[in-house]
C-alpha cells in the first residue's frame, strides 16, 4: 500500500512543498519516485511523518526531530513514548479548561477569584530549559522577570497582540502582498515592537533567526508557506532596520 505526496499532505494537513522540504534535508525520503516524477510513500514512511509531526507538536526544530529518529529505529517504543506525553499535554489542556470554566462562573456569580483556579495548567516556566539552551540563562531570568511582573489583564493583552499579528500576517499573505512591502513590513514592526519588552536587545540576527524558528516550530503558530512568508518579511525588516 502506497499514497501520492498530495493524498499525504491532505491527510496530516500539511502542503507538499513541507513534504518535499523533509525530504531535501533527509528527514522523510519518498518510498519511491515515479516515472512522472511523482512522490509515493508506502507504510514505514507514514508512520516516520507521524513521528516527525509528533515531535514538531513537542517543539522540536527539524535537526533536532532528525537527531531523534535517528537514535530511536524502534517506531513502537517511541510511539509509546509519544502517546505519554501526549496525555500529560492532555491533561494539563483540561487542567486549563477547567480552570477557565471556574473563573467564567466565578465572573458571572460575582464569587471571590482564587489565584490557584485561575492558573492550573497554566505554567510557561516549562520552556526555560528550551529558552535557556537557544539563548542563555540571563536571557530566560530576564523575559521570567518581566513576565511575572505583568498583571492577569496585561497578560491577556500581550498574547491577543500576538494572535492578532498573526492574523494580519495570515491576511496580507491570503491578499497577495510581498513580504518586503510597506503593508507587510508594518506588521512586521509590529512583531518587532511586540519582542521589545520580553528581550532588552532584539538584533537583527535574533529577529532574523526568529523567523527561521516559525518556520521550524509550529507552536509559534505559522504554518508552512505561511511561515516562510513571516520569516522573509522578518529577514527583511532585519535588514532594513536592525543593527547586527
């Protein structure tokens, strides 16, 4: 049993170019290749692009994803580990959800507020180990600084300034706008201004280099060609704006 690249893509919800970008870097060769010059993938190769979606879904760059297949040949041990973690995930999303549902009743009743319902499940200090290898402990001790300072609305504010940067990106890309046009560019400076608070310094190859993490991290919420867009108007914008 085999599949074509496009009935891959449709089926995990990813694009062919994203297929043939893993197989460029050999992450996820084709089980073979047509006479038209058509991608097929057999069995052994769905369950390999399972795993790699399971690991992006983890936050995992491609090398990195790479490194992990590479020292792990047994598929059903690492599924299982895969499902693991996937349920501790599932568990802290109900955490959330449920501590969401008490603040809304709450809200409504007029009840008293208690700061341990209002954050289960919410801990971002699970990305210090992360934040801390790609850039360095006083980095994260300073973005975990600020952070804590900020109120429960503040916060609020600055992920919904996130979402809605993303929203715009989403729009000017679908309305065939150029990375590098003045549109564009304008939503990029907004990204730009949306990092300043968090870190004290934002070079031109940080913000450069945090384009190319959207493209190899989902959780950042860019998606293939979406996310290239992001990062080449953010290349740009480093060029233009940013010192070195």
């Amino acid at each position: 049993m085999e599949w074509s690249i496009q009935d891959i893509a449709r089926s995990a919800g990813t694009t062919s170019r994203t297929l043939r970008h893993y197989g460029a870097v050999g992450l996820l060769e084709p089980s073979r290749i047509g006479g038209n010059g058509y991608r097929y993938y057999d069995e052994q190769a769905l369950v390999r692009l399972q795993r790699i979606l399971l690991l992006r879904e983890l936050g995992l760059g491609l090398p990195a994803i790479a490194e992990v297949l590479d020292g792990q040949r047994d598929s059903a041990a690492a599924l299982e580990t895969h499902l693991e973690l996937l349920e501790e995930e599932q568990q802290r999303i109900g955490r959330q959800i449920e501590s969401v549902r008490t603040t809304l009743r709450k809200l409504k009743g007029g009840e008293r507020l208690m700061a341990e319902e209002v954050f289960d499940g919410f801990d971002h200090t699970r990305y210090e180990e992360e934040v801390t290898r790609r850039r360095g402990a006083d980095a994260y001790r300073r973005g975990d600084q600020w952070w804590s300072s900020l109120s429960a609305a503040e916060k609020e504010a600055h992920q919904q300034e996130q979402r809605d940067i993303a929203a715009a990106f989403g729009a000017a890309r679908t309305s065939g706008l150029a990375p590098d046009s003045d549109e564009v560019q304008a939503i990029t400076r907004r990204l730009h201004e949306w990092l300043r608070p968090a870190v004290s310094s934002v070079s031109a190859g940080y913000f450069a280099g945090l384009g190319q993490l959207y493209v190899d991290d989902p959780r950042y919420g860019f998606e293939g060609d979406g996310a290239e867009f992001v990062r080449d108007a953010m290349k740009i914008y480093a060029e233009r704006n940013l010192n070195a």
